[in-house]
C-alpha cells in the first residue's frame, strides 16, 4: 500500500470525526437554543414554564460517552497498523509507537463510553418527581 493512501486514510477518518462532532454540536445548540426562547417567551407571556424545560437544559449539560473519539481513534490506530505493516526499515518503529498508542487511547475511550464516569445515576427520588 503507498504512502499517499495511508496518509488519505489517516486524514479521513480525521476529516469525518471533526465533521460528526461539529454536526452534533450545532444540533446540540440549536436544540439549547429553542428550549431558551421557549422559556423566555413563556416568561414575557406570563406564564410559568414547565419544569420539564430545565430539566431538559440540566440534561443538556451532562457528559456524553465518548463515542466520536471511540471512531475517530480506532480509524486512526487503523490507519497506522496499516503503515506499520506495509513499511520497511527504521519508519517501522515510529509508526509502532504511533500505533500502539492509539490502540491504548481507543481502547480507554471505549472503557469510558460504556462506564460513563461522572454520568448522574437515576436515583429512587428521581423517580418518584
């Protein structure tokens, strides 16, 4: 495989993960946007808005898995596994190290995604309200 395709590869998989997750900040901003104008309008109107409206911010705020880096750094360890396989001599050993330390970050992202350190857990009194 050449050395064009590897860095093609490479600068894909970063190109579509920074494309992804800029698409989900926007809709994640607009979407904060609607409920703070809702919220506002219900409030120049004179009315109280639903609890659900915060609740709905609040939720916004929490941390999210981080499946994006999950991609993006699995695509990108790929890429190298790739580069260290095909290439000869002393570059072995860089893309090696390039490649074995993306496989570790993609692999903590994955442990971080599905144990969600820091991720609110429903209590029995969030239930009940």
């Amino acid at each position: 495989m050449e050395n064009w395709a590897i860095a093609l590869f490479i600068f894909g998989a970063v190109t579509v993960g920074m494309l992804g997750q800029g698409w989900v900040s926007l809709l994640e901003h607009q979407r904060r946007t609607q409920t703070l104008d809702l919220i506002k309008a219900l409030l120049a109107a004179g009315k109280d808005p639903p609890q659900q409206l915060y609740d709905q911010l609040t939720q916004s705020n929490q941390p999210k898995a981080p499946w994006t880096e999950v991609v993006v750094f699995s695509a990108l360890s790929f890429g190298f596994w790739l580069a260290f396989f095909y290439s000869e001599g002393g570059r072995r050993t860089a893309f090696l190290v390039v490649a074995a330390s993306l496989t570790v970050t993609a692999i903590g992202c994955i442990v971080l995604a599905l144990t969600r350190p820091g991720a609110r857990s429903l209590t029995r009194d969030d239930e009940q309200q």
